[in-house]
C-alpha cells in the first residue's frame, strides 16, 4: 500500500490535469467513488485479518485474468450503459473492499470504466485520485489497529523496492502520454493479466 501511494503521488503529480475530483458536464468525477470506497475498505480490512487473504487473493486474480482475456478477444462484445452515481458508490465500495485485502483498490473501478469504455484521460483521472485516497486511508486504518506492521524490517523493505516502483511509475507516465486510446486500452488489460497472475502466484508459492 506505501509503495502504492509513493506511486500515485508521483503520477497525480505528472498527470494533475487530468485529475477530476467533481462531476463536470463533460465528465465524470472520482468523488463518488471515494465515497464508496470509504465503506468498503473497512470491511476490506476486516476480511484480510479474519479470513483467508490467499482464497480472495486468488478468486480476484481469476477474475482479472479472465475478464481481460475475454475482452481482448472480443472487445465489442462486452460493453455496458451502466452508469451514474449509484453504479460509481457501489463500484467505489467494491474496490474499496478489494483493495482493504489485496491492496488492488483500482481494479474494480478499472473493469467498470473499461465495460463502458471511458476514455483514457477520464479513466486516469478517475481511478488515479480514488487509489491514493483509498490507499491512505487503509494505512491510516492499519496504522491505528496494527502498528506493530510499520517495524523495521517493513521500512527496509520500503527503502530497498521503492526505486524500482519509481521507475516504472515514471516509465509508465511516459508510455502513457504517448499512445493511442486503442493501445491505452490493451495495455490496460495487459497489466490487469499480469496483476491476475501475480495475484495466482502469491497464493501457490
């Protein structure tokens, strides 16, 4: 979750512009979906100390797995016309409880914006906002409930991964700035399959 926010600090920075907390005439704001988040990140957390995190770990990895294979292979064949502040506080609260146990909170809202096909631009600046504030609001949980987690080894950890995780956000943030709205898309469903299969590996190793 810290390498998470160190990386969304870094992004909201370059991509600021972009960022849109409020519902505009032209688009869609993160507000709402933070709001829904607030409530599922709790439960999130709550699943991750008394349940098994790898059972959910693994279904969530499945899932972005198949989703992504499926739309990459028909693209036009999954869409929906969902949308308004209704769908965005549920889909704020389900990846709010994801992210409380997975530290995946972009993923859900990613899925949802892809079925609708939101641009790449409001996608980044819906999701972008949501994570950090999502993310802060878990370690700010974990700080007050589990503060033995935040020990030594946790801050060398921090310090010896961080730059990897820098430079791939600044990679990321060049790569993206450069590509098509069709390449955004598959890159998109690219990493969502990669994250999936990480997700599987972590629960088989």
């Amino acid at each position: 979750m810290l390498l998470s926010v160190c990386n969304q600090l870094l992004s909201v920075g370059t991509l600021r512009n972009e960022m849109a907390l409020r519902r505009t005439a032209e688009r869609e704001g993160a507000l709402t979906y933070i709001a829904g988040g607030l409530v599922g990140v709790p439960i999130g957390l709550s699943l991750l100390q008394t349940l098994p995190a790898g059972m959910f770990a693994a279904g969530l990895g499945l899932f972005l797995i198949v989703y992504s294979v499926l739309v990459l292979l028909k693209p036009d064949n999954l869409r929906i016309k969902l949308s308004g502040w209704k769908p965005a506080v549920a889909v704020g609260a389900a990846g709010g409880i994801v992210g409380g146990f997975s530290a995946f909170p972009g993923s859900i809202p990613v899925v949802y914006l892809g079925l609708r096909g939101v641009s790449k631009a409001n996608t980044r600046g819906i999701t972008q906002p949501y994570i950090l504030a999502l993310q802060l609001i878990s370690l700010g949980i974990l700080a007050l409930t589990h503060s033995a987690i935040f020990n030594a080894q946790f801050w060398l950890l921090w310090v010896l991964t961080l730059p990897a995780v820098l430079l791939g956000s600044w990679t990321g943030v060049a790569l993206y700035r450069r590509i098509s709205e069709v390449n955004f898309r598959r890159a998109v469903l690219i990493l969502l399959i990669v994250s999936g299969v990480s997700l599987l590996a972590k629960t088989l190793i």
